[in-house]
C-alpha cells in the first residue's frame, strides 16, 4: 500500500510501504490496533530518507509505528507522558519519540494514534551511531530465557556477593550501570507492572558489549500508588523477577547505594518532580484535545471518561505520590528517615500545588489536531 503523512495541511512524504499489525493488540480484541509500516525495495522506493520526523536529527527511517497501545480507550496519554519523561530525564536510557496523529486507513478514520519509532536494531544503532549488523535486542521474555549470555549475566548479579567491590566491579563491566540505575527507578517510578513483557535489553560490540535496557511500553503505568518501586524492589509485576533479583543483590553494595539514592533526589528535583509531571500530562492533553471527541465518538466511549482518566492520570503528579515512592524506597532499602533526609530525599519536604483542571488550560486553544497519517492498500 502506500502511506501519506501530513503536518499542518502540507505533504511531508508520500512512500509505498508494507503493512503489518504490531504487538499484543493484533491478538487481543481491542478496537484499536498497532501498525508497522515497512519502507523497504520490495514494497517500493525502499527507505523514507530526508524526513525527521521526530526533531531528533535522524532523517532515514527503514520502518514507523502508528501505537495506539492499551491506553487508547482510557487516558490514550499514559505511554507517552512516561516516555517524554524519560527523554527528559536521562540519555542513559533509550526511548520511543512520539508525535500524535490521526490515522485514515482507506479513507476510514481510525482516531488518534502515537507515531512513532519502531525499536528494532536500526534504532538503537541510530540512538549510538552504530551499524544495525552490529544490535543484539531481546525483545519478548522467551528471547532472554533463551539468551545464554545474558542468562550468564544475570546470574552472576544473583549469585555472587555484589557487596564485595570486585565483584561488582565485575559486574559493571557486564552491564551499564548508569542504564540501570535509571532504568530502574523510571520503572519504580511509573509503577509499571507490565515489566514480565515489556523489559527490552539490547548491545553492541561496537558501544562497549554492555548489555542495556530500554523503557518500552508503559500502558499499565500510573495506576496504583501501591505499585510504586515495589515493581522493581518487590518484584510487584507480572512474575518478572530478574530486574527485581538484580536490583536486590545491588543493594548490598555501598557505591551503588549511592548513586541509587543520589540520582533519584536529582530526578526528583528535575525532571521527575510533580510540577514537572503535570506539565508533560498537560501538554499531552493539549495537543490531543481538540480531536478527542471526535476519536471517543469513533470508539464508542463518552468523552466524559477521558476526562475523568485524564484526572486520575494528574493524581501521579503530587508530592503524595513522590511521598510514597520514597517510603517505599526507604523501606526496602532498609534506611532510616535520617539518611534520606541527608541524600535531600526527604519525605516531610512538601510543596503546594495547584491541580489544574483540563478545560480551564485549553479552553481558548481548540484547534483541529495538525498531523494527520492516510494508508491506501
């Protein structure tokens, strides 16, 4: 077939493509599902080149996503709000960039989608200036029970003492531990507790043969205040206890202790704080709001709902919820509310904020959604 994409009225490309249903969703009866869209020579032109799609520099792009993930009938925000906060946040950890679209599939409107990258080996090796050749990814929870090295990997974090310094040492030299760090505490933050699936690791011999993680799929966050950290910290999600088992034997080493506890005061002073939070959910809403009624009418839900999800989605971005990051972290970790308080992640700090309500942020603002993708099979 052939997909047109279109930004504020004008052609941005035009390109013969292969289509194909993308994940969980092509299984589960859900009214909207994901796409692959695949720019390659027997489909067409080959590769869509000179477009950056994303604002981030890469102009060649040998697939796209069109995601509308298991949000789409809630907050249809929930992935994206987690995702721009990791691209805030960290370059430790690798990402999916989102621009929000409306989708036509042979002239029939499909709703809101999130257009994306798709995170494959072309796009860790884009992210590290690498050859694709050069990508290992594992991306289901059969692939890394089948991975020997990297099963090697997770079972000498678990089997050995990592308090002893060479040995974690050893360790670091295994796997990217400034990856780690923030990988788990953006989990632990967003409480997500789809981690059994969704836990992506990838190298590249020509980085430094380091395994890494990537922060994918973040549908079943922002649910429970419960679930925050004890996804990582007690294994709170769907029976993955390899990143929990891990991040429990590195616990027991002072340096990463440290860095642990230190870098969750910086991400909370920054890029994690309420006040920041709240931003990213507003300008989410911002950007989708004039299309939603139209897209809730096409789906069969009342608009209301979203809203009222949207609402609950704001309740994350409170010093509640930070509060109960950190008695989690606190617990778990086994430290007094002294050494938190000298690591500035001091639990009694409260900062007033003022919960914004939807319609008053955007009520001047309702323009008609500006990107727009079309397939014709």
């Amino acid at each position: 077939g052939t997909t047109a994409f279109y930004r504020d009225g004008e052609e941005v490309f035009n390109l013969d493509c292969g289509l194909r249903l993308k994940g969980f969703s092509a299984v589960m009866d859900e009214m909207k599902k994901n796409f692959g869209f695949y720019f390659r020579g027997k489909y067409g032109d080959g590769n869509l080149e000179n477009c950056d799609l994303f604002g981030t520099g890469i102009t060649e792009h040998s697939s796209l996503l069109i995601r509308a993930g298991q949000d789409h009938h809630e907050a249809l925000i929930r992935n994206e709000v987690l995702q721009e906060l990791c691209l805030e946040a960290t370059d430790a950890v690798p990402a999916q960039h989102n621009v929000f679209c409306v989708v036509y599939m042979n002239g029939r409107y499909m709703g809101i989608y999130s257009l994306k990258e798709n995170m494959n080996e072309h796009f860790f090796a884009d992210e590290y200036g690498v050859s694709p050749e050069s990508v290992t990814t594992l991306r289901l929870r059969s692939d890394v029970e089948a991975c020997e090295e990297l099963q090697d990997v997770i079972h000498f974090c678990t089997r050995n003492d990592m308090s002893d310094p060479a040995l974690y040492a050893q360790f670091c030299e295994m796997f990217d531990i400034d990856n780690f760090i923030d990988f788990i505490l953006l989990e632990g933050f967003s409480g997500n507790t789809d981690l059994l699936e969704n836990v992506r690791y990838f190298k590249s011999p020509e980085i430094d043969a380091r395994w890494r993680f990537a922060f994918f799929d973040l549908d079943c966050s922002f649910y429970n205040y419960f679930c925050g950290m004890r996804v990582v910290f007690e294994g709170y999600s769907k029976q993955n206890y390899d990143v929990s088992n891990m991040t429990y034997r590195l616990i027991l080493n002072e340096e990463f202790r440290d860095k642990l506890l230190l870098r969750y005061a910086e991400l909370l002073r920054g890029p994690l704080s309420p006040e920041n939070v709240m931003n990213e959910i507003d300008l989410l809403c911002l950007e989708i709001e004039p299309e939603v009624n139209r897209d809730r009418g096409h789906c069969g839900i009342e608009r209301n709902y979203w809203d009222y999800m949207v609402e609950k989605l704001r309740t994350f971005a409170t010093e509640d919820y930070v509060q109960a990051t950190l008695d989690t972290l606190r617990q778990d970790l086994k430290i007094s509310a002294e050494e938190m308080k000298k690591r500035k992640l001091d639990p009694e700090l409260k900062r007033k904020l003022r919960l914004r309500i939807l319609g008053e942020t955007i009520a001047d603002t309702v323009l008609p959604l500006p990107v727009q993708l079309a397939y014709h099979a």
